[in-house]
C-alpha cells in the first residue's frame, strides 16, 4: 500500500532524566501524542483512495503501530524506549480503547493506561447512544424540552409518510425547495445535527446547544413540553426557524459533500446547493468509517419509544447503508462485512471483560460512550461489576466482576481533559495515585539487578 511519512513533535518542558514517557493518544484523528512528546501523524486516507487500501485498517493493525515507534523511541540520542522508561498510555473515547487495548497486548511497551471514555465492547446496534443524551436532558430540566423534540420528530415523520406535496413541503420549510431532492433518511439526519455537541459539553456549548435550542422554544421550560399547547405544526415551524439550525445543517451537508452546502442560500454570495447525500471527504472521517463499518458497528440510530430524539427514518438499516455509500463497490468486492463484525471483533479483542493490570477506567454519568465501556450499567451490560477506587496491586489483574475505575457526576464524553470540571478532580487523582503505587515496580532492563528508581 506503500509507506507513510510522519512527524512528531516533542515536548520536554516538564521531563526529568529517567522520568516515564507519557503517550497521549489522538486515535481517529490526524495526530497522536506520544510522551513527553507529540506525535502527529499524517498518514491519511482521502476520498479517491481506493478500497483495496483500507483492508489493512484494522484493529490489530493499528495497536501495532505505537509498539514499532515505541522501541525505537530516542530523544538527543538518549534512549527513551519501554526498555529504558516506563511508557504511560493515555486516551480518551477511541484513543481510551487503545490505551487499553495497548496495555492487553503489549504489556511490555505500555507499562499503565489510563482508560476514558474507552468503549471497548464493540456493538452494531448503539440506538443506546441517545438513551443518554435524553437521560442527560432530563437530568438538566430539559425534559419537557426533549419531549417537544420527540413531537417534532413525530410531525415531521408523518409528512414525510403522506409522501408527494406533504413530504415536499415538509423538506422545503427546513432546506429550501432546492433540498425536496433529498431521501428522508439523508434530510432527517442533517436535522439530527443538534446533539453534535451533546458528548463534548453536555447540554452547553454556545449559541449551537441543547439548553439553547430549548430555550428558545420555550422559555418556562415547561415539564410537559409546549406542543400541545401551542400545536405541534407550529411548534415545528418555530424549530426550523432556529437561527443556528440552517447552519448546522449546512455544516453536515459540507461534511458529505464535494463543497460547501448552501441550502436556503445561507451564503448569498455562493449558489444555492443543498446535498446531503454524499460521501465523506475529510480523511480522519473516511479511516474512521471504515473501522466501525468493518469491526466496531456503533450505528446510531433512533431510539425508538417514549425517549426518542430522532426520526424513525434514523434507522439501522439507513445507519448501515452509509457504509456502502462510502465505499461504493467494498461489500460486492467482499472487503466490507454486510454488517460490522463486533462478534468477532469482540472475540479478539475479550470487549469490556478485559481487565489488563495497571489500568485505571473513567467515563461521564451522561457520557453516551460510557454504555459500551466496562463501566456500563445498561441492561445488556454485564451484571455484578463492582466499580472501585481501591488501587490494585502493581502487575495483578482485577477479576471480571470488579473494576477500577470512576463515574464522573453529571459529567459527558473524556470530561478528565476538562481541567476546569472540578467533578473530574477525583478521577485525575485517582490515576496519579495509581501511578505512585505502580511505578515503583518497574525496572529498567539496563539497571543492575534489584535496583529501583524513585518516583514522584
């Protein structure tokens, strides 16, 4: 497939000599951390690469790739590789998996990780995700707010039933009558773009958020929501004249796109252009399609019953056919599974049973990432687990049914990187803790015999 370049960049401002060498993982992104230093990497794929490229973007694939760079690690000529440091792990979300992962499979080039957010049991249904997002509403006076929501939604999917001028209409008073052209699964899934920032700051998040968007339907956040008071189709309306909606729309209709969207000529300086159903075009977007298409599934669709958030028209099937609309041709050609092999992948990988030594979990109460970590409580999660903040022996894994780890109070996706959430202090101590009690027992292979080194 040919050979990519990369570069990495390395921050020694606070290193000590003979200091471990913490690896702060970017995972899907187009840069990973390494150490005390920083690693961007740059190998990308982009939308003309070909399909037979991708067959060895896998799982195993990529946990090999910090090993390799790890042991040939230098910095000035010093050796700074697992043989000589102690390597931390840090990630959080697909990187927290990795972490994880890392510590599994290579005991002895991450010697402790710190897992967040790490969703390590892959899943092809994950309708679960909004399950949260609902449950984090609720828990932030938005429940009335996320009922409307679901009203909204339910309108919205019985125009596009009725099918001809109803579904027409319906599409125009959101897209403009440039966008009828567009399939209900696409048109619905440009509206879904409210939640974008629900995982990174809750509820919150600017003029663009939940807590926004609910106050302005309806400004006595009323229990029971408004719809039946003010009529859903008016109600409707009021939601597709929300200021930052077009734009949120047209911000996904870019991301799917060959140019930038332009639905109800937003930009009065560009043509009018409302396409929502294209192919991907950022690289990280594109590799990390392919990995959930293949192994992790993850697809998020409605969640279907009182809690829905989406249309019904977000449905698996049209969550799954976004994998063959990116890779037109892959599940013919038999690169692309019918559906993401999480079986499989879990069978490889032990899922949220595993329970490496050194290896310190967190996630957010409202995470929607936590469900399919070893810190879930949902009802097909496994049963039992205990979740502690007793540090464990150096080296000792725990058994299944306990884990040390720490839900962050009222907290969403890696809040630990979020220095100013003081509810994530505790879960920052508690690896720092971990790391005093560890970090002893490591040796350096060019130490003599029984000799340690002080730590901290």
């Amino acid at each position: 497939m040919g050979t990519y370049q990369n570069r990495y960049w390395v921050s020694a401002d606070f290193y000590k000599p003979g200091g471990p060498v913490f690896v702060l993982d970017a995972g899907e992104g187009n840069a990973y951390s390494v150490a005390q230093s920083y690693l961007g990497g740059s190998d990308n794929f982009f939308a003309d690469t070909p399909n037979e490229h991708f067959k060895y973007l896998t799982n195993s694939q990529a946990l090999a790739d910090l090993p390799y760079f790890a042991e040939k690690f230098t910095l000035n000529g010093t050796d700074l590789s697992p043989k000589s440091s102690p390597w931390i792990m840090l990630g959080g979300s697909y990187p927290g998996m990795r972490a994880a992962f890392t510590r599994n499979e290579y005991p002895d080039t991450i010697f402790a990780s710190f897992a967040m957010s790490a969703p390590v049991e892959a899943r092809v249904n994950m309708t679960i995700y909004f399950e949260q997002v609902y449950r984090g509403m609720v828990a932030n006076g938005l429940g009335g707010c996320a009922k409307d929501l679901k009203a909204i939604n339910d309108y919205i999917d019985s125009q596009l039933d009725k099918k001809g001028q109803a579904a027409d209409a319906i599409k125009t008073l959101f897209l403009g009558k440039e966008g009828i052209h567009n399939s209900n699964g696409d048109f619905t899934a440009a509206l879904g773009s409210i939640y974008n920032l629900f995982q990174s700051y809750g509820v919150d998040g600017g003029e663009e958020s939940l807590s926004q968007l609910c106050s302005y339907l309806d400004k006595e956040a009323s229990p029971n929501g408004i719809a039946r008071k003010i009529g859903v189709k008016e109600l409707t309306e009021k939601f597709a004249a929300w200021p930052p909606l077009l734009y949120l729309i047209n911000q996904w209709g870019s991301q799917v796109g060959n140019g930038d969207s332009n639905c109800k000529g937003q930009n009065n300086s560009t043509e009018t252009v409302c396409e929502l159903g294209g192919q991907f075009t950022d690289p990280d977007t594109i590799s990390w399609t392919w990995q959930y298409c293949t192994e992790w599934g993850y697809l998020q669709a409605d969640n279907v019953g009182p809690h829905s958030l989406l249309s019904k028209y977000q449905s698996l099937e049209y969550q799954q056919s976004l994998c063959y609309r990116q890779f037109p041709g892959a599940k013919e050609s038999g690169l692309l599974p019918e559906h993401p092999e999480a079986n499989e992948t879990n069978a490889e990988t032990g899922g949220w049973t595993i329970r490496p030594s050194n290896v310190f979990w967190s996630a957010g109460e409202f995470d929607p990432w936590r469900t399919l970590t070893p810190l879930s409580n949902e009802t097909f999660a496994p049963k039992g687990v205990q979740i502690s903040t007793n540090i464990p022996k150096c080296g000792v894994e725990t058994p299944e049914n306990v884990l040390f780890g720490y839900v962050i109070p009222r907290a969403e996706h890696c809040f630990d990187y979020d220095l100013s959430y003081k509810p994530a202090d505790k879960s920052r101590k508690l690896f720092s803790l971990a790391l005093k009690k560890w970090l002893p027992c490591w040796r350096s292979e060019h130490a003599p015999k029984g000799v340690q080194r002080k730590w901290m």
